[in-house]
C-alpha cells in the first residue's frame, strides 16, 4: 500500500494552458477554428433530421443551419462573456428534438396541404415554444433558484450526472461510425494514434501539433480520403443509408445555399403560441438545464478552475436561457444547450483558454453568412465526427468519474448510489427510446400530447435520469453520518463565490460589471 500515492488533487496538474492563460495568436486562431469544425456535426445533423419532417426543402435546411450557426456563435459569445465565463460551446440542442417532433406532428399543422407553407407554419410554431420556454430558463437563472437547488449538490451526486453528460451520448458515436467503417474506422484509429501515441512528436517547433490539432489534421485527411471514394463511385450501387452516411456530394448542401445570407429575427414570420407547445417544450428547458450543469462542472475541471459556484452557475443558465429566447426569435428550429464533444476537446489538445472560445464564436457568425464557404464544411461525412465523439464523450465521462476521488468508494452507501444512478441512466432512457423505435410512440402515451411530450422528453435524457436518482438518494440516505463520505468537506467551499479566492480570478464580469452585478 505505500507505493500507492494518488492524494485527491482539486486541479488536473497536465493541462497547458487554463481558463485565463492563452496561447500564441495563430495557435490560438487554429484552435477556435478547430472549436468551429466540430460543432458543425451537430448543428447539421439536428436541422437535416427535422426540416425534411416539417416539409422544407434543401434550401430550408441550409438557410436553418445558417441561422442556427449564427445564433450559436452569439450565444458562445454572451456565455463566455457573460454567462460562467468558461470556455464552452453554446450550440444546438438534441434535447429539444422530442417536443420539436410532437409540434411536428400536430394534427392542425399536418393538415397544411402546400409542403412550403407546412414547414414556414410548423417553424412558427417551434418559435413561440421556444419563446415561451425561455422564460422558464431565464427566471430559474436570475432568481437564483437553480443556484438553491445546487446546495443539494454533492461529489457523489454529481460525479454520476457529469460521466451520463457523455455516456449518455454513446448512440452519436460507434452506431454512426458503423454506418460508413470505410471512413469511420480510420478516422478513429487516426485521431487517438496523433493525440495520445504522437503527442510528443513536434516536427515543427516546439508546438506539439499532433496534440493541439489532431481533429483539423485527421478530419482534413479523411475528409479528403472520403471525397476521393465519392468521386471514385465506390458507393454508386450502395444502399441509400450507406449514400446517406459516406458521400460528401449527398446532402446537396453546397447547391442549396445562397452565397451570402445574413439571418434576421423573424425570417420566417411572426411566431405562433400554443399552450401545449410551450409546457412540452419547457420539459426540454429543465433538461437543457441540467445537461448543461454537468458540462460546466467538467469544462471547469478541464480549463483547471474552480467548480463554479452557485452563483456563477446560475447566471450561466439564465444567460442560456435568452440564448434559447434567441433561438425562438430567429427560428433555428431547436433550443441551445451546451456543447459537450467541445468540453472533451479542451482535454484533449489540453487547451482550456476562454480566448480560444471567443474566437471560435466570431468563426460561427463569419461562416454562417457566407453560406457556400460554411456549406463546403457542413458537407463533412457525419461518421467523421461520430469517431471524434468516441474520444471526446468518453473523456468528458472519464472527467465526470474523477470527481469520486473526494469521495469514499469504500462506502457501500456510495456505492450503491453511483452504480445505481449510472445504470439507471442509461437503461431508462434507453428503454424509453427501444419503445419511441419500435411502437412510434414513446412509454408515456396518452391523448394529452403536452403531457407525453413533457414526460418522455425528461426520461430521454441520461444525465437527467441520473441527477433525479444520485441527488435523491444523496440527500436522504445517512446525510448526516455521511457528509466527508459524500466530499462535502472538499466541495462546500465552492458553493459562495467567497467560499474560494481563486473564483474572483476565474469568474469575475469584465468591464468591471462586478460594481453593478455583484455576487451574491
């Protein structure tokens, strides 16, 4: 035993550069790109699953992933800014796709004969939800609610919640690299030979670029790779989800988007409000929120800062939530939360600058109105990025694990509350997504559809399933013969933003906006 010497350590000691440091220029912009090039997978996915259901064209879903885009790079910009402060991603939202699908299929909107009109009504109606809802987010964020309910918080409870953030996520990564292995298999064995096997390579300099770039170099040379079997007709007599997975050529992105377009609010006509839309909807809001929680706790752990306290973490969600208001104005078809694959990258090219962050937003708002130039990059194989979420998912759960080091796993109690909030979040939610896939409806299905939508939309989400289970189970099991077993002596501290002298340094407003809005 006294060869074992892993004290708990409250910062990850071999990261580069943390939240305030930042790196030279042209690493820094190569990095915000990079940031750019992988956020891209789910903002083209997202609108090509629902703008087809809602009756739009190739040049709708274009013009939806340029508006989504934009917003993103605004809502980046406020959070980093703004919000917490951390170095994250705001992008669209899978949350949202439960609620969006059961707009989609209300039966006064299906009956909309001309496709064109279906799609610019249902848009409508997805907009005024999304309105509605962002209010829900916006008054849990500033009335400092979610702040109080954080005071249940614990280690143990969240450590579950944090590793469901991207063990939840496992169907956007080996199933979709599968669907095309002639680029998904290569693109994986590159990305983890550059980033973990060459990382210390430097050909050039003294900059490791195997490990500050490995997505902009592996992406390149498959992406290239993949246009070649494209324009070689290796998939000509393939079947159509093989087409639909592997061809570069078959999304007609780059034919449909204008040269230039800059989104406005209100491009597709003034909102529609319904009261079922927007209760459905709100489900996806308090889902958004708690996903989003996790990321922030392991974004703060990868840019070697403090967990952000109550307060910081509040007056992140309710910057999210005029983020998701910003959506429902200029109707990027879903809602926002955070990008998790784009909280494992900072691990992964051990990079947490906030300065990178900023940039990359400038690069979403630059791309998204330069709509040939964005759609060349849009056009990127979805497989492609299905490799870079294997790495990068696991590494934020890997990150959500290592909070159980505060904590003492030789505690049965401890153990059964993280076992069980981690089983349970993954086979509820998948047992709700086996019945959505093989009945068409999900478990919950009743004539009211605000109802369904609102219960199987929080059931879907793992790391909702898992907070519901850990902080339960954490705030009524032993509480208080157990509170250095859960890591509370470690964690309290970071509840205030005085509990911890570094939190001035980390999560400060600028501009000296701290003389108006001070902590509370």
């Amino acid at each position: 035993m006294e060869n074992i010497s892993h004290p708990p350590m409250e910062q990850l000691q071999d990261l580069e550069y943390c939240i305030d440091s930042n790196p030279p220029w042209v690493e820094t912009i190569l990095l915000a790109f990079q940031n750019y090039i992988l956020m891209l997978g789910t903002s083209v996915m997202i609108p090509s699953m629902l703008v087809p259901l809602m009756g739009g064209t190739d040049a709708d879903r274009i013009r939806v992933i340029q508006t989504l885009l934009f917003v993103s790079g605004i809502n980046t910009l406020l959070q980093a800014l703004f919000g917490t402060r951390l170095p994250t991603i705001v992008g669209g939202s899978f949350s949202y796709v439960i609620p969006i699908l059961y707009i989609i299929r209300d039966s006064s909107l299906q009956q909309i004969p001309d496709p064109h009109e279906r799609f610019l009504q249902t848009m409508r109606a997805i907009q005024g939800a999304l309105i509605i809802s962002s209010s829900l987010q916006i008054i849990i964020g500033y009335s400092q609610l979610w702040g109080i309910f954080s005071r249940f918080f614990s280690p143990l409870g969240m450590a579950p919640v944090i590793g469901l953030v991207g063990l939840g996520l496992f169907d956007r990564g080996f199933p979709a690299v599968g669907n095309c292995v002639e680029i998904g298999i290569p693109m994986l064995l590159m990305l983890i030979g550059l980033s973990q096997y060459l990382k210390h390579y430097r050909p050039f300099g003294d900059t490791p670029i195997f490990e500050r770039f490995p997505v902009l170099i592996c992406v390149t040379v498959i992406w290239i790779y993949s246009l070649i079997l494209t324009a070689g007709g290796a998939y000509n007599h393939r079947p159509t989800r093989t087409q639909n997975s592997c061809r570069t050529d078959r999304a007609n992105l780059i034919s449909s988007a204008p040269w230039f377009k800059f989104p406005y609010p209100l491009q597709w006509g003034a909102p529609t409000f319904d009261a079922g839309h927007s209760v459905a909807m709100m489900a996806a809001v308090l889902v958004s929120i708690i996903e989003s929680t996790g990321a922030y706790k392991a974004a703060s752990r990868l840019a070697i800062a403090t967990p952000p306290p109550a307060y910081v973490l509040s007056r992140g969600i309710g910057w999210q939530g005029i983020g998701v208001l910003l959506d429902g104005l200029f109707g990027t078809g879903t809602g926002s939360t955070v990008s998790v694959e784009n909280v494992g990258l900072l691990g992964l090219t051990r990079v947490g600058s906030r300065r990178v962050v900023q940039i990359s937003a400038g690069f979403m708002i630059f791309f998204s109105t330069l709509g040939k130039f964005g759609a060349v990059f849009a056009s990127i194989p979805f497989p492609i990025f299905a490799a870079l979420y294997c790495v990068l998912f696991g590494l934020v759960a890997s990150v959500g694990i290592s909070f159980l080091q505060f904590t003492n796993m030789n505690s049965m109690r401890n153990l059964i509350i993280t076992g069980l909030s981690l089983f349970l979040g993954i086979s509820v939610p998948q047992y709700f997504n086996d019945t959505l896939v093989s009945s068409g409806h999900a478990p919950v299905n009743t004539h009211a559809g605000w109802f369904n939508g609102f219960l199987n939309t929080i059931f879907l989400s793992p790391p909702t399933v898992g907070l519901i289970v850990s902080v339960f189970l954490d705030n009524t099991l032993e509480v208080e013969k157990s509170k250095k077993d859960r890591g509370m002596p470690w964690w309290v501290k970071f509840r205030t933003f005085r509990g911890d002298n570094r939190n001035e340094e980390f999560y400060t407003l600028p501009f000296n906006l701290n003389r108006f809005f001070p902590p509370t």
